[in-house]
C-alpha cells in the first residue's frame, strides 16, 4: 500500500531541491541505466495540501525540457540526482503537496512517450 503524500511548508521564495538520486533508497535504477536510458524534460506540480483526501488539484509550477546539450534528466544525472525548482512569486505560502515528472521520450520514435500506443 502506498504511503499519504507528506506535504511540504512552501514559501514564494523558495527553491526546491528534489532529490533523483538512484543510490538512495528505494532505488530503482541505476546511474547508468537513467544516463543511457532515460532522456527527456521535467515537470514539477503540486497541489494544495489542504485538499488531501479529496480530489487533489494540481497546477505546473515547473517544466524544463533541457538546452542544445542535454536533456533536463540528463542535466539531473550530472547534477547529483537533483533538479533545483524555484518557486513562482506569486505563490501563497502554505503547506503543499509535489509530484515530479520525467517524461521519457528516449523511446519515443519508436513507441511514444512512456511507451503507450501511437494514433493510427
């Protein structure tokens, strides 16, 4: 069974910084296998923790798909594991709850992002 959602006190100045560190526990990949598998952008969302229980509502507060070197998963590997998010200005401070994405679309030419099935 999966654990509740920890929410997090979160200011408008703050930076978040999360961690993808494969050496942590639980692993789930290694470092090799992210860097030589995983390629594709970043995106942070949360929602209010208030909300907890019911129907969470989630808004982007970030999304960064990388430079002409590298893709963001691929900056995260060179970063330790971590992507550094500041939050929006005009954010409430209040206790959140976050969930990140990697979208990997290293697949992608072959069988769409995450791997579901392409239109016909």
């Amino acid at each position: 069974m999966a654990k509740a959602p920890r929410p997090l006190e979160i200011d408008s100045n703050d930076i978040l910084v999360l961690n993808f560190d494969p050496n942590q526990t639980p692993a789930i990949i290694s470092e090799e296998q992210a860097s030589q598998h995983i390629w594709g952008p970043c995106i942070v969302y949360m929602a209010n923790a208030d909300t907890v229980g019911k129907e969470l509502k989630w808004f982007k507060v970030f999304e960064y798909s990388g430079d002409k070197d590298a893709w963001c998963s691929q900056k995260i590997i060179s970063n330790g594991g971590k992507l550094h998010v500041p939050m929006k200005p005009k954010l409430k401070s209040g206790k959140y709850i976050v969930r990140a994405e990697i979208i990997a679309l290293n697949m992608a030419d072959k069988l769409s992002s995450q791997g579901y099935n392409m239109g016909a």
